[in-house]
C-alpha cells in the first residue's frame, strides 16, 4: 500500500464520508482517486463522495463531512437532537424515522446527500431563526469514531416549534416542553433574545408556562420582543392573552 494511501485510511473515521476536497488537500488528486476506486480501496457514493473500501456511511457520516471537510454551517436539529438527546418518549412511529438538519439559507447542500443509503430520511430546513447567534446552543455528540455538531435541548425545542403546526402539532411540541425540566435558563434567555421568529417565542413562552418548570421563572421577559398583534397557529384553538396566541387545548388521553 503506498504512503498516502496509508495515511487517509488512518485518518479517515469509521462511517465517515470523504469528500473531494478533502482527499485534495492530503494531496489526493482525480488520478490517485480513480486508481484508487480500481484498486478498491475506496468506494465512489457520488460525485464527490466516497467511503472507505470496508465502510458505509449513513446520515451522521455524512453530516460530519459536511460539517469538518465542507465547513457548511448545518446541524442536527429539531426533534433529531431532541431524540438524540435522551427525550424520545413523545416521538411518534412515523418521526423516528426521519433526520431533521437545519442550515443556513445560503448554504449549498452537496448533490452525493441525495445518493445516500439513508438519503429519503433527511428533512434539510433552510433558515435564519437565530442569524445573530448561529452558534449559540450547539452541542457536540459522540458517533463513536467522530462527533457531530447538535442543538442543545433549549435550541432543539425552538427549532421544532419552527415546524409547527405545519409539520408538528401543538400538542406533540407541549409534550416534549413538559419533559424539559432541566433546560438551561441563561441559554433559553440568549436564543429567545435573538430569535428573529415571534411565533417561536410566543409559543415557547406559552408552553413553558403551562408546563410550569422551575427554570421558566427566570426568564426574563421584559428583554424579549414579543411583537404586536395576534397570532393564530391552531385555527379554533385557545386563545392565550397572556402571549396573544391562540393554540390548540391539549389533547384528551
């Protein structure tokens, strides 16, 4: 085996994927790669990506090649971090088969994510909710060989709100909140600050409230721009005049 072959098998992290540009910089050019492919010691997903000659990569391989290799400011957001922070007890059958990524709006997602084994399980949400702090309320979390960048719980919840009601409804989002009890109250305080979503933190808000945590009473709101007016996320819902949201009443067992 040649040495620079030797060397990006050492380095390269089970079930990782590895790209282009990243093979490049170890000096890895389309020739070596090609003699490499027909060699077999590595396996062509798509243009651009590849895994090790004994490996298959899945959506976490993929997402720490996107985020090491590419630097693409993505994540595993929403019910995923939730779920994969130990807080899956309110996620139907449906939703656990589903990854959820949230990117900024001008990232380039690569064209190999759609040649996936997995690929049909990525959900990517493109949006700025919190442009001004994008890194605030991340996570690491261990794949085994390689970590990933995750949201927080705080950061997750409002995330999922995000997606409500038109992927999630009211009353799922309020279970997972009654779950939370031990969120972060000076992390909820800086991503409520600087979410750029009314909805988001009216509802959060609202639910938090209801769900009455100890950590809810020191959030402090006079700091939060709640905007004006009111809001309607569940037509014929309960109306909170404490938040001017009116939302779906919980549902009965």
């Amino acid at each position: 085996m040649s040495t620079k072959i030797n060397k990006l098998l050492s380095k390269w992290a089970k079930g990782a994927v590895g790209t282009s540009s990243w093979m490049e910089a170890s000096g890895i050019g389309p020739d070596l790669r090609k003699a490499y492919k027909e060699s077999g010691w590595i396996k062509a997903i798509a243009s651009g990506a590849y895994t090790r000659f004994d490996d298959s990569a899945e959506w976490q391989g993929a997402l720490y090649a996107m985020q090491t290799q590419l630097h693409l400011p993505i994540h595993a957001a929403a019910l995923t971090a939730i779920e994969l922070k130990g807080r899956a007890h309110f996620i139907p059958q449906a939703d656990k088969h589903r990854v959820y990524l949230f990117a900024r709006r001008d990232t380039t997602i690569p064209k190999w994510k759609n040649a996936l084994p997995d690929a049909e399980r990525l959900h990517v949400t493109k949006t700025e909710i919190f442009a001004n702090v994008d890194d605030a309320g991340l996570s690491k979390f261990n794949c085994g060989d390689f970590s990933i960048t995750i949201s927080a719980l705080e950061r997750a919840m409002m995330e999922f709100l995000y997606l409500v009601p038109k992927v999630h409804s009211t009353d799922h989002a309020r279970k997972i909140m009654e779950s939370l009890t031990t969120l972060r109250p000076h992390v909820v305080q800086e991503l409520l600050e600087n979410c750029n979503s009314v909805k988001i933190k009216r509802l959060f808000l609202a639910l938090a409230e209801e769900a009455d945590h100890r950590w809810f009473v020191q959030i402090d709101k006079e700091k939060l721009d709640l905007g004006s007016g009111k809001r309607t996320i569940d037509p014929g819902g309960t109306f909170n005049s404490t938040y001017l949201i009116t939302i779906a009443a919980r549902e009965l067992a």
